[in-house]
C-alpha cells in the first residue's frame, strides 16, 4: 500500500469518499424512491453479473477430479523415481549415490500401525487336504 505513504493521495481518497457519502445522503433525502430504486438495481445487475461469472468460470466437478488425479500422477511418478536405482557408469560414483539414495528413499515405518501374532509355529496337515 504505497499509496498510504504519500499524505497528498490520501488526502485526495478521503475527500473523494466524503464526497460520495455527502452525495448519497443528499440524494437519500431529496429523492427516497429513486435512490432505493438505483440501489436496488445496482444490486441486481451486480448478482446478475456475479451468477454469469461464476457458472462460467465455476471449476466442475469433472475438472477438479482431472487436478486431483494429475496431482497424485505427479507423486506418484516423484515416488517412483526416486525408488528406481540410479544407472552410472562409474561403480564408485554409482556405489555412492546408491547410499545416499537408499538413506533418502527409505521410509519410516508407521507406528500407528502394529504385527498381530498369528500361529506360525502349526503347519497345516498337507496330508488331510
């Protein structure tokens, strides 16, 4: 807001402001009828205009669904590249970046997430089957 540095702009938007409010009081109380008249069609045309703008420029259902998969593509391809190994022609520059791109690369594990022991000690009888 640079103009609010400048004393002479402001100056000049207040007494721009002023003047309107003045105008519309005295046109409120010379012509009551016609000024909620204007109003009302100033509102209107403005809804009217709003309702055009956004049925024209709404984002359907069918364009956000498009954004949501190219996003989540874009992810995807980021994860997969990134657990694909590096190709180098260079063992000891390729032995290197392979560290530093499975220290990158691996994952924490979840810890909301728990091993429910099961029977592994019984096998099944192969013989019954």
């Amino acid at each position: 807001m640079a103009f609010l540095k400048n004393r002479v702009s402001v100056i000049i938007i207040l007494g721009l402001i002023l003047l309107a409010v003045v105008g519309m009081t005295a046109n409120l109380f010379s012509d009551p009828a016609g000024f909620l008249l204007r109003i009302a069609v100033i509102i209107l045309v403005g809804f009217v205009i709003y309702s055009i703008f956004r049925h024209f420029y709404k984002a359907s259902p069918r364009k956000h669904e498009q954004r949501a998969f190219i996003r989540a593509a874009k992810k995807s391809k980021k994860r997969y590249k990134m657990n694909e190994p590096r190709k180098g022609n260079n063992r000891k520059a390729s032995s290197g970046n392979s560290l530093s791109t499975l220290k990158r690369t691996k994952k924490k594990s979840s810890t909301h997430l728990t091993v429910i022991q099961g029977k592994k000690g019984k096998k099944k009888d192969r013989a019954s089957l």
